[in-house]
C-alpha cells in the first residue's frame, strides 16, 4: 500500500462556526461545503478537495485527554512553502494567541499552536533536500527555540521548503 501523502483531516469541535471562523481568519483556509454541525475546508495552497472536516459535538464537550490520560492523536501538521510565509502565520497565530510554541528541529522549523478547543497543530517548513547537510542531519535529535529570522538569512527567505521530503 504505497501511501504518498495526508488527504484530509477530521476533527470533532465544539462549535463549528467558531472553528470554521478561526481555520479561515488565522490560517486562510476556506469553506468548500457545509450541511448543519459540519464544515469542509480547503487550505488556500491545496488540491484536496478538502483538508479538514469539522463536526460539531455541543459546547458539553470535555477538552481531549489524549496524551495525558489518554492515547490519541497529538497534533496535524501542515506544511508551508517558504519562511517568508511560516513568518506570516506566526504573526498571525501569535496575533489570535493561538500560538504555544516554536522549535528548530534541524530539518523541520516549526509553529505549534492550539485552535478554539485546544486542538494542537503544527505549521511548518522543510529544508529542501538539497540544502541538508551533515551537520543540519546530526541535529535532527535536538530541538532548539526557532528564530525564523536566522533560517531565513540562512536559507533565504523565498526558498521552496522541502515539500514532504525527509531523509
């Protein structure tokens, strides 16, 4: 089963137009369909037709337990093509005060933030193939606070990130 990528997500929320309102005004995405308690989202850069279903479950809704007292999944992750734009979304996410954390992982520069119901999300950018060298490979096991400033100095700010690539 050669599986090549992510196509969409689902997620339980408590209030969909909250949610809908949060995936459009802080990460651009945009509605594709609705019936009632639901919405389907289209990321602006995507092909999919859609990346993200929302289905409404009430404001009684418990937070996640996952990873405290419970197994379940961590986080999406969503890549962005330059660090030009992972600068914007961090504007943006750190604007709404959504935003909880970000990490140099060597290869992976990453924004951590949590959406209404502190449902946890990653954004972040790839260093090209190309562009990995020992040193950046090494320190895949440490993780650093992300000055996004640097990496773009470092990379240039316009480079096409590594779109899915992993060595």
């Amino acid at each position: 089963m050669p599986i090549q990528r992510l196509n969409h997500a689902v997620l339980y929320v408590r209030d969909v137009a909250r949610s809908v309102a949060f995936y459009q005004e802080v990460l651009g995405f945009r509605v594709v369909n609705t019936f009632p308690g639901a919405a389907f989202l289209q990321a602006s850069g995507s092909t999919n037709d859609h990346d993200l279903g929302l289905f409404q479950i009430g404001p009684q809704a418990g937070p996640s337990a996952a990873g405290r007292s419970t197994v379940g999944l961590y986080h999406l992750a969503w890549e962005v093509d330059t660090l030009t734009e992972l600068q914007r979304v961090s504007v943006k996410l750190a604007e709404s005060g959504s935003l909880v954390g970000a990490s140099d992982h060597s290869t992976t520069k990453a924004l951590y933030a949590k959406d209404p119901d502190g449902i946890e999300f990653e954004v972040s950018w790839l260093v090209p193939a190309a562009l990995l060298d020992e040193k950046t490979l090494a320190g895949r096991s440490q993780i650093r606070p992300l000055d996004i400033a640097k990496e773009q100095e470092r990379y240039g700010a316009e480079t096409r990130g590594g779109v899915g690539v992993s060595i």
